[in-house]
C-alpha cells in the first residue's frame, strides 16, 4: 500500500495590511474503502482567532476560520499524509445498466495533420506549459492544436 504525502500551499499577498473575513479551507480529503486518512494539518497564518471544522452535505470536511487582525500575506499551508491502496481492475464491478451506456464524448483528432487525438495533445500541451503559467483551454473550453508548425 503506497503511502502519499500531499502539500499544498496558498498564499495571498497585498499592498497594504487588510482584514479577513470567514474562509472556508476545503484541502482535506476524503477517507474511503481505498484510502485512509493517516495525518493531517493545516498552518495558517496569521494565526486565526478561531478555526472550526465541519462537515458539508457531500461528507467533506470543511475548516472554517475566521480573524480578527490585519496582515499584509495570508498562507494556507496544507501537509496531509494517506495510505491509498489501488484497486485492482479485474475486481472492479460496473453495474449491468451502465455497461450499456454510450459516452457522448468522443476522442477528436488533429483536423490538419498528425491525427493524433485531443486527449494526447492537450496533455503533452499542458505539460509543457505548465512552468509558464498558461492553459492548454482557452476561453470557451476549446482544445489548441499546438502538435502540427501551422
């Protein structure tokens, strides 16, 4: 069973100190059948004056905190560990009525030169991209043929 460390860290930075209203922190995840929850901890800072947990409708758990100081930077610095064991695909069931259900997504290929499908492309695009700070989608969700020199 693979262990799996995550971090996440979001920082806001302003010109000026500002005051904070409520956050909600969604950056927990779930535990399930396949995965469990080994730690987890959340550092904010500044140091709120109260943090409270809670679960949503969907079973998530939410960390509301709310401040009462004024900071120029506000970090949310997420460090959770888990045990996740995969599945194994042969053992995986698909209910009788979804076998039968046809996706209306369909792969698209290159319309000008290579035919390679969208799903490869956007990948590769977005990998390369990725250190830039750009999109592989544009406004409007429509996939950049970027594989062929036109």
């Amino acid at each position: 069973m693979p262990f799996l460390t995550l971090s996440h860290v979001t920082r806001y930075t302003y010109r000026q100190p500002v005051a904070f209203g409520e956050h909600r922190i969604m950056v927990r995840p779930r535990e399930s059948h396949d995965q469990q929850l080994i730690s987890a901890e959340l550092t904010i800072t500044p140091e709120p004056s109260e943090v409270r947990w809670l679960h949503d409708v969907f079973g998530n758990s939410v960390a509301i905190a709310t401040s009462d100081r004024r900071a120029r930077e506000l970090v949310f610095d997420s460090r959770v560990r888990l045990d996740h064991s995969l599945a194994e695909l042969a053992t995986v069931d698909i209910e009788q009525y979804a076998r039968s259900i046809r996706s209306p997504i369909r792969p698209r290929t290159c319309p000008t030169c290579c035919g390679r499908s969208s799903a490869s492309i956007t990948i590769r695009t977005a990998r390369s991209i990725a250190g830039r700070g750009g999109s592989s989608i544009p406004r409007g969700g429509r996939i950049r043929w970027r594989c062929c020199p036109t």
